[in-house]
C-alpha cells in the first residue's frame, strides 16, 4: 500500500507525520519503507541520520535500489532519503518527459526489488510533478492540517489537485488536525471546519480522523533523532499517533 502524505502548506506537521507513521508500522511488525520527496530532506534528521540524495540517484543515476535505500537502525524501517537533488531530479525528469503518470509508475517499479508492506511518501509543501506523481500513485492520501484556516486551505488546494489529475479511481482520504489546542478559540473554530467538511462522512472514501494536540515533545524529537514512540511511549503524543496508525491499518484490511 502507497500512503502519500501531503499538504500544500508547510508547518502542518507533514513530515512529523510521515516519519512517525512510517515508525509506527514498523512497531507492528510490518515491512515499512519512508521515501522523502521533499527537496529540505528532513526525513533523515527525523530518524538521526545524515541526509543522502537517494531520490535523486534512484530516478537520475538509475542506481539500484539496495544502493541506495539505507537501513535507519530500527526493524522494519527504511528509508530512501532525500535533498536539495530532489529538485533537480524533478526539473530533469519533466525535461525528459516523464509525466505525472510515469513518475507514479517508475517509484514502484524501481523499488520493487524489496517488496514491503507500506510506502509512505512524503511530499514537499508545494505543487510540482513529484508531488503530482505521489497523488497519482496513493492507495491512501493523508493530509496533516494545522488548525488555522491556512492550512484549511491547504487540504482544499491538495484535493483539487487530485481531482484535476484525472486518475481512473480516486485514493482514499484521511485528514489529520494537527497541532490542536482546545484553549484557543481558533483552533476549536477551525477543527469546526474540518468536522464540517469531513466529521459527517463515515464512509471510507474521506474521513477526518482525530487531531494531534500541540505538544513540547513532539517539537523536541527531530534534534534527538528520535520519534515520538522511542523519545516520549508514554505521552499522549504517542497515544494520538498510534490512534493515526490504527485507522491506516484499518484501511488496509
């Protein structure tokens, strides 16, 4: 299953998301590989490693993918890693003419050599051909919103651009509040919102799952290298993003 994580707005908590999800499902026994699409290449500091330019030598350089996939030191869990090269291999490959389609295919197809349970696709906060080819290829689109209204933004500007890629079968949705605060009147105001957008729906098409309460520890785990479920097991952080975990198995099965 492609989990692509995805919101056209940064400081949502995307890739906080997509490492900690990735990290989760692992704890579970499940072969899991975190692909960072995203040029900052943040995944890697997530995980207290050195950052690579694994995206750009797997699409560009046509490396293997054992060249360049890196163990992360937890069981289950690898990593393609991205950087700066990203972009590059973004610019080239569209002068190539690689579309949208082709890059959701040529993902897959080059990491088919190890096969795993989950893919999760971190994307970067902008639209652009690889972002386009993340949505092309999700089974699952996670959207992590912050709750302030730009980030509602955000999640409405991600699913136009699903619709306007004009796939055969849309990816399911999951929307994640994040950084909520029940103290501030905007962040009640704007999880509101959200409810009122997707809290009504019940089906498995689109669902707005429980929000993620702002929290210390989690801002503390990328300098520690660490994710919430090895720096803090205990908090209600962990708590809140093993809950995420559940629902992604729940879709799978």
């Amino acid at each position: 299953m492609i989990v692509t994580v995805a919101n056209q707005k940064g400081g949502v908590g995307k890739t906080t998301t997509a490492v900690t999800l990735a990290h989760g499902l692992a704890l579970r026994s499940y072969r899991v590989l975190l692909v960072d699409l995203d040029p900052q290449g943040q995944c890697a500091s997530h995980l207290g490693l050195e950052p690579t330019c694994g995206v750009f030598d797997l699409l560009v350089s046509r490396l293997p993918a054992r060249d360049v996939v890196r163990s992360t030191g937890r069981p289950g869990l690898w990593l393609l890693p991205g950087s700066k090269r990203t972009h590059t291999a973004e610019t080239l490959l569209v002068i190539e003419g690689q579309g949208r389609e082709t890059l959701a295919r040529l993902l897959p197809e080059r990491l088919n050599s190890q096969p795993r349970h989950y893919v999760i696709l971190d994307t970067a906060p902008s639209a652009g051909e690889l972002q386009a080819g993340a949505l092309w290829a999700a089974d699952l689109l996670l959207i992590p919103s912050a709750t302030d209204y730009l980030s509602l933004e955000g999640v409405r500007e991600v699913l136009k651009t699903v619709e306007a890629l004009g796939r055969p079968a849309l990816p399911r949705v999951r929307v994640l509040p994040t950084f909520y605060d029940e103290v501030t009147n905007e962040s009640q105001a704007n999880l509101a919102r959200l409810s009122e957008a997707f809290g009504g729906c019940r089906c498995d098409s689109q669902r707005l799952l429980a929000p993620v309460h702002r929290a210390a520890v989690l801002r503390e785990c990328p300098a520690l290298g660490q994710t919430i479920f090895e720096h803090a097991p205990a908090s209600r952080a962990a708590a809140e993003y093993g809950a995420l975990v559940w629902e992604v198995l729940d879709v799978r099965t």
